[in-house]
C-alpha cells in the first residue's frame, strides 16, 4: 500500500518508533523509505555567506541519517537519505511533492494535558497541515 514513505528526522534519537513503522509498512508493500533531515537556513545569510558553517551541519546530518538507516538495513528495507537546507515544515511538504510519497511519518510530541495548546506548534503539526499525502503521527 505504501511505496514510498518520508520520515522526517531531526538529530535526536527520539524516532525508533517511527523508524520501527516505516519499516514494517515498507516490508508489507515492498516500499522504500527516506530518511530526511532539513538543516534549517538562518532568515538573512546566504548559503555563500556560511558556506563551511552550513557544510558542517549537512555532514552532521548525514553522519546521523545513515546511523538511523542501520536498522532498515538490517531489516532489508530499501532506503534513501536526503539532507536540504531551507525552512523544515516547507521543506518536508515539498519533498514528499516532488518523491511522490504516499505517507509521511512524523514523531510527534508528548500531549501534556496542563498545556493543550503547545503541542500546535509543533513541527509534527506544521508538516501535517502543509502535507499532501497521509501523514501518522508516532509518539
């Protein structure tokens, strides 16, 4: 059912969850999974300007996408990795356009009942309003 999930990942290790999913809805349709991480642009700096500061956070993000890709591949699931400099909720919406994703899953914050209203500007809630295919949120 789901040929090409994007699982969006910033460079905690808070995702097992969603990883563990991707990967068991990847295998059930022989899918492939990206493994995406948007280095998040400083508003007024041009990636000419940071060139070095920008080329250190997009090998950091590598170095962590394909640690995370190690369970996938030890499952056998087929994957990509993609590392994009921008805004993320943007970014992420986009990408899953232009790949054609079928579902985007998303680790989502832990609801705390004392504060409703922070859990909406979370980025797993950006990406959800911006997405243009399914999205499940983990947690």
């Amino acid at each position: 059912m789901f040929k090409s999930i994007l699982v969006p990942l910033d460079l905690t290790a808070k995702h097992q969850s969603a990883l563990a999913m991707a990967a068991t809805l990847a295998k059930q349709s022989n899918g492939a999974v990206v493994l995406f991480h948007v280095v998040e642009t400083i508003p007024g700096l041009t990636e000419q300007e940071e060139k070095s500061f920008y080329a250190r956070l997009e090998h950091t993000a590598h170095a962590h996408l394909e640690k995370c890709a190690a369970s996938l591949v030890a499952q056998g699931v087929r994957h990509n990795t993609k590392v994009v400099l921008g805004r993320r909720a943007y970014e992420t919406a986009a990408y899953a356009r232009n790949i054609g994703a079928d579902l985007i899953i998303l680790t989502a914050p832990p609801f705390q009942p004392e504060h409703p209203i922070d859990a909406l500007g979370s980025m797993s809630w950006k990406i959800g309003l911006a997405a243009p295919c399914p999205v499940l949120l983990m947690k």
